[in-house]
C-alpha cells in the first residue's frame, strides 16, 4: 500500500505542478505555484487513500498468491477469513492517517496555501479578480485572502442605497478583526444577531453622493477605521476553502448554520457524510480486493488483476461523483448519496467473498 501511494501519490503531484504552473504570471512566479502544491500535498493524499488500499491490497495478495503462499496458508489450516481480517490491518492504518491528515493536517495547511496564492497574486489590489465576495446587508464585501486568525487582505467595501447607486466604497490594505458587538433590541422585542468590529487599515473612504445629475465625490485617507460587518471570521473563512477540503466539524456546524438561515446547505452536509464515510468506503474497497483474490482472478496475471483493480476503483469513483451531483441537482437526501456507491461495492465485495468461500 506504501509503494501504490507514492506511486500515485507521485503522479497526482505531478500533474498537480504543471496544472499549477499554468497559472503562472508577472506576480504569481513559478516558486509561489511550487510553494502552494507542497501546502496541498496532505489534501491529495488524504483523496487517493481509498484508491491505494483497493490497488495496494490487491498487489500484495496477487505477490502471495503469485507464489503459492496463500494456498500454503490455507493448507496449513489458516482460513480466507483469518487471511482477509489480516489485510483489514494494514488497511486500518491506513484510515488512521486519512482520519488525522483530513481533520488536523490537510485544512490548515490548505487555508495557509490558499492565503499564500492569494497574497502572492498582489495582496495591495482591492478587486483582483481572484478574491471573495460576499453581501453584507445593503454593502458587498470583497477581499483577496484571509487568515483564519481574522485578518483579510486586500478589502473593498461597497455600499448601495435603495436605489441601487453606490454610496461608499471603502478600500484597505488589510481589516483585522476585534471582536463581536451585541447589537440593541429591535422594535419586536427580538434581540439583533450579534455584529462584528472589523479595523481597516492603510485605506482610503470615498462616499458618493447625489443632487439630482451632478454627483459629488470626496475622498479621504485613513491609517486606521472601524467598521462594523455582520460577518464572522469563522463565516468568512468557509468562502476561501472548498466544502471538501474542511473538517468534519467545521462541515457540520456551517451546515447548521445555513439550513437555520434558509440557505441551502446540501453542498456542506454531502461533503461532511463524504468524510466521515470515507474509513467504511475504503474498508469496504479492500474487501473486494480480498474477495478478487480468492475468486474467479485468482489464477489470473498480476498485471490483470492490477488493472481490473484500477478499472473497479475508477469506476466506483465515478459513481461516488455521479451520486454526489445528482444529489446537488435534484436536492435529495446526501447522506443517501454517499450510502449508495458504498453499499453497491460492499454487496459486490460480500457476494463475491462469499462465493470464494
């Protein structure tokens, strides 16, 4: 399983590189590229994980077996049980380091490569096309990185009035965030969420008003400004990072918020069961490895059964993928459409040990 993952895992990083090199520009050298795909190696990882238990299991059952050893163990009284639960050992090590690479290691090392590309694309530039937007009431905010600490680089505030002409626009180097403010009561009786002080700095304030068609402008610089926004760092930090590449935790507690929100929080709550399902897909992925092995490929070459191991691999991640969009389009239950591929390969697995046996 060691040696399919770097083999692998040395391929993904390859194509990685030159996919991230393409990218390359006057302000994003070829060292930040290489930079950003070491940070996301623990993420690439962490995705072929499954892959590597279904093709490494069936390497080193096909060696065994190559040289008679699995039939000598079997003659010698050991059943394909006993055999199978050994390789579930190796395997179980295996989603020991997809658990702590996808929920300690992978996140944070992604929001630090994603803050460092963003920053390496011109930290100073307000609206590059490679920041974040989101609304914030009447105003839209956008910025180019943000630390999950709570500094935002690169910020643009824009402010509309009712009639949709823009009123203020608001442009700093940096907003560092200080802290939630309890607003008042409204008129219902009902207390207001909470607001946030964010401290603009190096920036300039325009506000732009309007006396019928002639429209004044002016202009100030400021070192310092506060500004209030309904918007959590935490809230925040989900615009940077895809809903795959977060922890369990932090899936569930976003989707959470958005279905108490009314937004749709389908995206957040597929990759959370994706996740947490992820040890019993490559459990599973094993099995049916196990189960080649002593069925109807075990006389078949080594280089066969590692190609159909590729084939079945590649073919049960299409159907993940195929689940989990439909699951976005037609708004069904995620969790159904993480199950499905699951217990599809698992039934398969099962019928075919069984058959072995």
């Amino acid at each position: 399983m060691l040696l399919v993952l770097l083999v692998i895992g040395g391929l993904d990083l390859l194509f990685t590189v030159i996919e991230e090199l393409g990218d390359v520009d006057d302000t994003y050298k070829a060292g930040a590229a290489i930079a950003y795909v070491l940070y996301t190696i623990p993420g690439h990882v962490y995705d072929v994980l499954p892959m590597t238990a279904l093709i490494g299991a069936v390497a080193g059952l096909g060696i065994l077996a190559g040289s008679n050893e699995l039939v000598i163990m079997q003659a010698a009284g050991i059943s394909r049980r006993r055999i199978a639960l050994a390789v579930m050992i190796p395997a179980a090590l295996l989603i020991l380091v997809g658990v702590i690479l996808g929920e300690y290691v992978a996140p944070k090392l992604e929001m630090k490569a994603e803050v460092n590309k963003a920053l390496a694309r011109g930290q100073q530039v307000s609206l590059s096309r490679f920041g974040y937007w989101q609304r914030d009431d009447s105003a839209f905010l956008h910025f180019n990185a943000m630390e999950p600490e709570g500094i935002m680089y690169g910020v643009a505030i824009l402010e509309f009035d009712a009639n949709h002409q823009m009123t203020r626009n608001i442009v700093a180097e940096q907003a560092v965030f200080e802290g939630l403010v309890t607003q008042g009561v409204t008129t219902n009786g009902i207390q207001d969420s909470d607001a946030s002080n964010w401290r603009l700095e190096n920036g300039t304030d325009m506000t732009i008003t309007y006396n019928g068609a002639d429209v004044n402008t002016t202009k100030e610089r400021f070192t310092t400004l506060v500004r209030q926004l309904d918007l959590t760092p935490d809230l925040l930090t989900v615009l940077v990072l895809d809903p795959d590449k977060m922890t369990m935790v932090d899936l569930y507690r976003y989707a959470e918020r958005f279905t108490r929100q009314g937004q749709d929080a389908d995206s957040y709550y597929l990759s959370f069961w994706k996740k947490l399902l992820q040890p019993f897909n490559t459990a599973v992925l094993v099995m049916v490895a196990v189960s080649f092995m002593f069925g109807s490929m075990r006389n078949v070459s080594m280089g066969a059964k590692i190609f159909t191991a590729i084939c079945f691999g590649l073919l049960f991640t299409i159907l993940q993928r195929m689940m989990h969009n439909v699951s976005l389009v037609y708004q069904f239950d995620p969790f159904i459409a993480v199950m499905i591929p699951m217990l599809l390969c698992g039934a398969l697995g099962l019928i075919l040990f069984r058959k072995a046996i």
